[in-house]
C-alpha cells in the first residue's frame, strides 16, 4: 500500500510542480491583470501547500516519524505568517519572489525531512529566524536614504572581514569558510557578499571616471584575493563576476568586461597549479568514471542518481541519495532529481530563473541609478551562484562547493539569500510607491491608486 502511495505521489508532484512553474512566467505576461495576476498567485500558494502536504504524507509513511508531521504543521504554520507580512504588512510587495521564495524553501524542507531530520529541524529554525531578522529589511530600504553614502564604510568592514575568516576560520573541504562562536557556525562571506554589492554600487554611483574606475577595481581585486588566498574559490568567483556585471552595465565601455574576464581566466590557471584540491576537481570534471574510488567519487554518484531517477523520480524514501558525500549541501540538487525526477529538477531550475528574471526586471525598470546597480548586482549574483551550483552538481562545469540557494542546508547560505530577497522587495516597494514599477507591466498611477 505505500508503495502505490509513494508512487502516486511522485506524479502528483510533478504535476503540481509544472502547473507551479508555469504560473510563474504566466503571471509575468506583460498585459496581464491586475485581477488576473492575484488570481494566478493565489493558486500558487495552494499549490505550494499541496506538495508540501504531499510530500511530507509519504515521508511520514515511508519513515514512520510522527516529527515529520509536527514539522509539517509547523512549516505550514511558518509559511502562513511569511505570506501575511508580505501581504499585509508590504502591500506592494511582489508576490511572485515571495511565492518562489516559499516555494524554494518548501522544497528544501521537504528533501532534508527525507535525507536528515535533524538537518531539516535546524534549517526549519534558520528559516524561522531569518523571516524574523529580514521583516524590518524593505521598510528599511524604502525609508532610509543613506545606503549610497557609506561606500567605504562597506569596503572596509568586508575586506577587515574577510581577512579576519582568512586567518582564523577552520579549513573545510580545502577552503577556510566558517567561523565557530560557541555552538553557532557562520560562513562571513555569504553576508560580506551583500556588503560588496552595496560598496560597489555605491562607489559607481559616485562616479564612472577612469581614475575613480581603477580605486574601486583594486578595492573590489583585494575581496576576491583574500578568497582566493582562503581558497574559497566559489565564493571568488561569485564576487568577480557580480562586479563585472555591474561595471560594465555602470560604465558601458566593453573593455572593462574584456580585461576583467581576462584576469578571471588566468586568476584560474594559477589557482590550478597553485591548490591541489582545484585540480582533483578538475581531473574529477574532465573524467569522472577513470578516479571513481578517488576524485571523481562524489561526482560520480551525483550523476549516478540523477540518471537512475529518471524523469519522473524513484519517489521520498525510494532512492539512495546518501551515497553523495555532502549530498544536503553542495549536491541537494541530484537527491531531489532521483527522488522526486528530471522533470521536477527542471521545474526547479525555471523557478529560480523566473527569480533572476525578476530581479533583472525590477533593476531595468527603476530609475534611481544606485538602486538600479543593487538590482543589478542581487541578480547577478543569484544567478551565478545558481549556475555554479547545477553545474558543479551535472559535471557541466568542476564542482566550486557552492550552495543551491534557499534549497541546500546551511543557515549562513539561508539567512543571506532571504536578506537578498528582502532588498529587492525593498526596492520593488519604493518604486511602486512612487509609480514606476510593477510585476510584468508598467503601473500607472490611476492603478496605483486603485490598488490603494
């Protein structure tokens, strides 16, 4: 009898999840309602409780806890009160990041609940805490109008912070990330991240001239050399190719975008002869199945998983995704592509291209350069992260060790992306405020007011 249940469940996820996805981009038409658009964003909610409820009833019959239903009502309950903030409180809030996010965060829960509890019940509690922390985050943005001036101020706390992890942090799979203070265990630059991005945007707002242009390269160089001197070279990259995206969008000229991929490219070649785990990940990228018992182990087995999930999944509880080393961080992506099928992971990807989207959407449509580069450099940075994270996990490109964000386990990772999240609401609520932007369509102010 469970099996036909995991079974059915398997399909029943899949269809709620396309149905998901394609609301996603449908609520983004550009001529769409008003009406419409709340109507599709209802139905996302109920889908989303859907497969929450779906998935956490096979988890509870194939594990036989009664803690994933308590954690089940709890995450509903944590869901229930995130929606209402951001509907209530922040009226003009853009429901599709909130709903993806949610939706992110659902997935997450439910793909820990199967591969730890105790992982899940500590990322439920991170979550938790970040919705409480993040809350306050766009009334912030909205109202105080000093983020633009305190653009050293972010250079130095980053690089003080960054250098503090380089010396004092513990070595993790080759690279110096965390930083333990008592039982809590912090990766500073996830959150330093978020610093440079504000550092970056605030010294381009300044000015865009050649000598004010080479200040702030050597400023931004130095974050991305202390990561690489902590052999963090995920998180190195990440940040270079976010300020890349930012100048050349600051300054329009192509050759800051020439020099800097240049420098990128053989910033790469050295740290491959320099770090000898850099290399085993790409002796493992280039040929995985000739150093399967060494190197190419973990990324065998990823790739061992998704293939034997196929496109519909082996179903919760049917698969053998703890084989992956570091599967609930780096590799979550192939547990839930065995689990819950190809098809699901490709819905999955769409859902956080629909986020980069709207990021980019709201960084194109504001006017006020210096939120427009934050935008800007949110999105970017999602969505490099994002594609280091597949990619490393589908042999697309050597593994970095970079986190799937809102879905890999981890509460540094978790905090700062909903922090991110929380900016761009931030955003998205001054301009529509102030009658420039809406969720796939220009808002005029007769619809302004109509809303109010």
């Amino acid at each position: 009898m469970v099996h036909i249940i995991v079974s059915a469940s398997r399909f029943s996820m899949i269809i709620l999840m396309a149905i998901y996805t394609y609301y996603c981009f449908a609520a983004l038409k550009q001529n769409i309602s008003l009406r419409r658009q709340e109507h599709l964003y209802r139905k996302q909610t109920t889908l989303m409780y859907g497969i929450l409820l779906n998935g956490n009833l096979v988890l509870y019959l194939v594990l036989d806890d009664v803690k994933v239903l308590g954690l089940c009502a709890c995450e509903i309950l944590f869901f229930i009160i995130t929606l209402t903030i951001y509907r209530k409180i922040y009226e003009h809030a853009s429901k599709s990041l909130v709903n993806n996010m949610c939706m992110l965060l659902t997935i997450s829960f439910i793909i820990l609940t199967r591969l730890d509890m105790e992982k899940a019940m500590k990322q439920f509690v991170f979550a938790v805490v970040a919705v409480v922390i993040t809350c306050f985050i766009p009334i912030l943005v909205a109202k105080l109008k000093v983020w633009d001036k305190l653009g050293f101020l972010y250079g130095v706390i980053g690089i003080g912070g960054l250098g503090f992890v380089c010396v004092a942090a513990s070595t993790t799979y080759g690279a110096k990330l965390n930083i333990s203070i008592g039982p809590v265990v912090l990766q500073p630059s996830e959150f330093i991240k978020i610093l440079f991005i504000f550092f970056t945007a605030c010294m381009l707002y300044k000015s865009v001239e050649f000598s004010h242009v080479v200040k702030t390269t050597c400023i931004a160089a130095i974050h991305v050399l202390i990561l690489v001197a902590s052999r963090d070279l995920g998180g190195a990259l990440i940040y270079l190719v976010t300020y890349l995206v930012m100048l050349y969008v600051a300054t329009r000229k192509p050759i800051y975008m020439f020099l800097g991929v240049s420098a990128g490219a053989l910033a790469s070649v050295i740290a491959y002869y320099l770090f000898a785990h850099v290399r085993d990940r790409v002796i493992a990228w280039k040929d995985p199945l000739s150093v399967i018992d060494d190197q190419g182990y973990q990324i065998c087995q990823s790739l061992f998983a998704i293939g034997s999930g196929g496109w519909f999944g082996v179903g919760l509880g049917q698969g053998m995704p703890d084989k992956i080393p570091v599967v609930t961080t780096d590799f979550v992506f192939a547990a839930i592509a065995e689990e819950m099928g190809v098809v699901f992971a490709i819905c999955l990807i769409f859902v956080c291209i629909s986020c980069f989207l709207m990021f980019f959407n709201i960084s194109m449509q504001i006017k006020d350069n210096f939120y427009k580069l934050i935008a800007l450099g949110i999105g970017t940075l999602y969505g490099t992260q994002v594609f280091l994270a597949l990619g490393g996990v589908t042999k697309f490109i050597p593994s970095t060790g970079v986190t799937l964000p809102l879905v890999s386990y981890g509460g540094s990772s978790l905090l700062s992306t909903i922090i991110l999240f929380a900016i761009i609401q931030g955003l998205y609520v001054l301009q529509v405020d102030e009658g420039e932007v809406n969720e796939g369509t220009k808002i005029t102010s007769k619809k302004r007011r109509k809303r109010s």
